[in-house]
C-alpha cells in the first residue's frame, strides 16, 4: 500500500467506528483493486450501508480512488498522491496512475471557452499492458 495513502487510512481510522474500522482494515488488506460489493460479501458482520458510506469516506479523504473498468463496473483502489488518472489494461486489468499537465489545460481551456465552471472531472484510458500487448508467438 502505496506510503501516503497508508498515513491517511491511519489518520481516518482514528476517528471512525468499529465497524468502519473494520472496513478499513479490510481496505488495507485489499491487493491491487476491487469492488465495493466484493468487500462488502468478504465482511458479513458489516451492514452494506457502512461498507459504501466508509469507500465513500475514504475515497473524499484521498485515501482511495474509483476506476471505471472497461466494463462499466466500479471498481476502489488506494489511491497515489494528487489528482491524477488511470491507464487501465483491459487484458489483465492492471491499473497504473497517470498525471498529465497537458490534459489539465485541455479541461480548463474548454471550460473557459464556454463559461463553465468545472467542479470535477474523470478520465480512464483503455489499453493493453506491456504484457498483454506482446503478440501470443512472442510469449515470454
Ligand atoms: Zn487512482
Ligand atoms: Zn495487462
Ligand atoms: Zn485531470
């Protein structure tokens, strides 16, 4: 679990239930990404209602972010520092981080462009790792 968002789990937990405690600790636990429903059947002492309002906390406190798998299920993963985007392998569904200046200017230009005040906004991009891009002859 990437250092920052450790740090921040911490710092939230403090503050929280038992039973969000436990849906943290699961959180920790948790290797690569997965769905809130997922979570939600690996902790059948906790009601559904507090697994999605805990994801919901941690997710505002940058503990945790939500990715749009290629197909339409969404899915929590720690989450890096900063605002950033996705890079998500429809092969194997590795998920790498991306930031990028550019795309941000993009997003404020054509805010500005027609006077709208942006609150937000999400991109994934959908593609094929190193991995799963190399060509079945060339298999490691
Ligand atoms: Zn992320
Ligand atoms: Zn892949
Ligand atoms: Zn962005």
């Amino acid at each position: 679990m990437p250092q920052l968002a450790a740090a921040r789990l911490a710092a939230r937990v403090g503050r929280m239930t038992a039973s969000r405690r436990a849906v943290a600790a699961a959180v920790a636990r948790q290797r690569g990404h997965f769905t809130a429903e997922a979570l939600a059947a690996a902790l059948p002492n906790v009601g559904r209602a507090t697994v999605y309002r805990t994801l919901k906390i941690l997710t505002e406190a940058g503990v945790l972010c939500r990715v749009l798998m290629d197909d339409g299920s969404l899915h929590y993963r720690l989450s890096g520092p900063g605002h950033h985007h996705h890079l998500v392998c429809v092969g194997c569904g590795a998920i790498q981080d991306f930031a990028d200046s550019v795309v941000e200017r993009v997003v404020s230009q054509l805010a500005r462009a027609g006077s709208f005040t942006v609150e937000g906004h999400w991109l994934e991009v959908y593609g094929r790792c190193a991995g799963c891009s190399t060509a079945p002859s060339a298999a490691r």
